[in-house]
C-alpha cells in the first residue's frame, strides 16, 4: 500500500473497531438471548454465543506492504466467526473454499489471507443469515441497529475501496434482493457509488457473485465458462463477466 492507503485503511480498521465496541457493548444484552432463541428455534446444534457483534480481527493482521487487490464482502457472522478464538470472518467451510479457489488459480496472482479484506454486509452475528429478520421483527431497537449497521457497512466500505483502488466482490445476494434483509446495504452502496467520479469509477470494479457455501461461487463459474462465448477468455475476464452481469440483475445499472 501507499503511505495514504495504509493511512486510510488504518481510519478505517479503528472507526469500525470503535462502532463495533460500542454497538456490543449496547446491545449485548438484548442480542444473546435473541440469538440463541432463534438458533434452538432452528435447531441449529447448541453453540455458545461468545461475540454478539463482531469486529474482524484478521483487519489487525495487515501490515503497509501488503497489496490489498480485493475487498471481500460477506453476509453476517456466524458460529465460528463470533468465537472468542476466532473472531475473524470467513473462517469457516466457506472461508477455505474462497482460499482454495485463490490458491489453485495462480493467475489472479492473489493470496486469499495476505491481499484480501473480508467484510460484512452487518457484524452483527446470527447462526443463519436469515435470522437477522427474527431479530428485526422481535425487538424495534435491534431493528434499527440491522438497518443502522448495513448503512455505516455499506458506505465505509465504498469510501475504503475507493481510497485503496481495488475490486470489490459482494458474494451473497439472496438477501440483496427485493424484500431481503439487507435492503439498506444494497441501497447505500448504490447511493454511495454514484455520489461523485471516483464512487462511479468505482462502481467499475464492483462485482457481484453468488457465495462459496455449498460450492455455489465455483459452480456458477463453471457454469458460466462452459459456454463458447468464453472458451478462450482469461479466468480474470469470466470472473468480471460474470459478475457484471449478477450486478446488473441486481442493481440494475
């Protein structure tokens, strides 16, 4: 990075470092039981609820010569990303699928963990990402912190990959869609690209994929490079095509 990236990436890292301590240390106590009432209602296998709302500590692991190429964004957290001994996202089945995926294509010469940052649509942690609307629905404050925390997500993330001149990928857009729970996010983030040059140059470098769970981003690929039209196209240029055009499903432009 450059003296200004690393400058602003490190305004970044403390700003969302303190909005995560303070929206933890506020809501805590409302979020836990909320959570892990929906998880036993979902019968997810009983896990402790360490981190309600989690702050990426892989952000703490990246140091000025490190080239940032790509910001990563996710959903919410979930089992594994809020525990104590963890706390970083993506470290979970999707997270080593997303690494293999870097590590056996060479040619994008990217290393999944040294030039990718990986953020969230929100921090705050459900077991399921569908949960987030049982939390809405439960609690008017807790609603206002899902809707609050994607348009703080949503905007930083923006203005850091503006600053840091690299591609964002959104890899999950089920709940992007109409009538999803990140409706704010996917707002935002459009508002945020078209504000000024740099957000519409930007917006160039914003693809959007389906996620790594369940091996969705790989077969998609696939899918998608099986057709003619992309035979002899580089894995870079698929990648971009195919991302484009879930961008346009989505956003539209």
């Amino acid at each position: 990075m450059t003296q200004q990236q690393w400058k602003a990436f490190c305004a970044f890292k403390k700003e969302f470092q303190d909005i995560c301590d303070l929206w933890k240390n506020k809501y805590s106590e409302i979020l836990k039981p909320l959570q892990k009432q929906i998880a036993n209602q979902d019968k997810v296998p009983e896990y402790p609820i360490e981190n309600p709302i989690v702050y990426n500590t892989a952000l703490d692991e990246v140091s000025p010569s490190d080239e940032i190429k790509l910001i990563l964004i996710g959903d919410n957290p979930g089992k594994n990303e809020q525990l104590e001994l963890n706390k970083k996202y993506l470290v979970g089945l999707s997270g080593k699928i997303a690494d293999n995926f870097f590590k056996k294509n060479t040619e994008l010469q990217t290393d999944f963990r040294k030039n990718v940052i990986i953020l969230n649509k929100t921090p705050i942690h459900t077991a399921k990402t569908k949960e987030l609307l049982f939390l809405a629905n439960q609690n008017k404050e807790i609603a206002e912190l899902i809707k609050t925390s994607q348009i703080w997500m949503a905007k930083k993330t923006v203005e850091l990959q503006i600053a840091l001149n690299c591609k964002l990928w959104l890899v999950g857009y089920a709940e992007v869609k109409e009538k999803g729970i990140f409706q704010e996010y996917k707002k935002t983030l459009f508002e945020e690209y078209q504000k000024n040059e740099d957000g519409k140059n930007a917006y160039k470098n914003f693809f959007v994929y389906q996620h790594f769970s369940m091996n969705r981003f790989l077969i998609d690929l696939n899918e998608f490079s099986s057709s003619k039209e992309t035979t002899n196209k580089s894995l870079e240029t698929r990648l971009n095509e195919l991302g484009t055009i879930h961008k346009k499903q989505i956003f539209g432009l």
